[in-house]
C-alpha cells in the first residue's frame, strides 16, 4: 500500500492514479472538515473538489520534509473554506425584512441597527493601539488565525493571542461603558 506522502510524489511526476488514490483516501475528512468549517453541504462538495484540483495543481510544493502529505492537503481544504467565508462576509447579508444597506431599518424589536452597531464597533476599536486594531480587523473581519498573524507581524505566536486577548478585553469593557 502506498503512503499518502508516496501518493503526492507521484502526483508530482504525473501520476493521476497517484491523484484518484488519495482523494479515495482522504475525500471523506476532508469533506468533514469543510462541513464543519462552513455548515453547508454544497459549499463543503465545491471545497472538497477546489482541494484536489488545487492539489493537482500545486503538488510540486509538497516538501515531505516540511510535514504529512495529510497536513498539506488539510492546508489546502482549510485555505479553500476561508477563502469562502471571507468570500461571504464581504457580500451583503439579507435577513428577513431587514436591509443592512438601509440605517433606517430596525430589527423592530428595539435592537440597534445594523449601522448603529458597526459605528459603535468602529469608534470603539478607535481605543485601541494601531497595532491591537490592526490583530483584531485581521483576525476577525479577514479571518487571520493567530499563526497567521504571527507570520505576517513577525512577533511570537505567544504575543500575537495575548495581544488579540488584551485587545477584545479592552474593547468589551469599552462597549460595557456604551
């Protein structure tokens, strides 16, 4: 039986049995770990085949020695699912009779509005330092992880979730106040 990590070094000489293999071997977890990351069946089936089409093209990039073949094609699947999300956080949400566009338009039940709320959030990040709005917008609106941040400040990943933690504290007791 051929290892996962032999599989994708075939992949890389032109193999596609190498290709139908693995996705026979790993189509169901990836699958799985779709569904959970964006609760839709036909969003996890689309990432499901983005990932071994991307894996296809990109299997050149697979260094055993840097992890598990497993890890590298979990990678690709998680980078899909964010993708999507960021993908669905930028466009417009209807709900119900609601209009998100409309500052107007209240949930009826004495709620803040959409707009209202966001002005809120926006003056309340005002408080804190450039550099704790700057971990909160990217972890939060662009769907950074903590390991991401990391790699694109250049600091510890300690300092990265303390920074992100100290800074939602700091915003809670800021909304507290409102």
């Amino acid at each position: 039986m051929d290892t996962e990590e032999q599989l994708i070094l075939g992949l890389q000489s032109g193999d596609e049995a190498s290709l139908a293999r693995l996705y026979e071997l790993l189509s169901n977890q990836v699958y799985a770990l779709a569904l959970q990351m964006l609760r839709n069946r036909e969003d996890a089936q689309e990432v499901l085949q983005d990932t071994f089409v991307k894996l296809y093209q990109n299997a050149e990039r697979f260094k055993p020695e840097f992890g598990s073949a497993r890890a590298y094609i979990y990678t690709i699947a998680r980078n899909e699912c964010r993708m999507r999300l960021r993908a669905k956080q930028s466009r417009p949400q209807k709900l119900a009779d609601i209009d998100l566009h409309d500052p107007a338009s209240s949930f009826g039940d004495g709620h803040e509005t959409d707009h209202d709320v966001r002005i809120t959030v926006a003056k309340a990040l005002e408080h804190l330092e450039t550099e704790d709005q700057h971990l909160l917008k990217a972890s939060f609106y662009e769907g950074y992880s903590h390991a991401e941040l990391a790699d694109q400040t250049g600091m510890p990943l300690g300092t990265v979730k303390s920074k992100v933690r100290r800074a939602l504290l700091k915003l809670r007791d800021f909304l507290g106040d409102v």
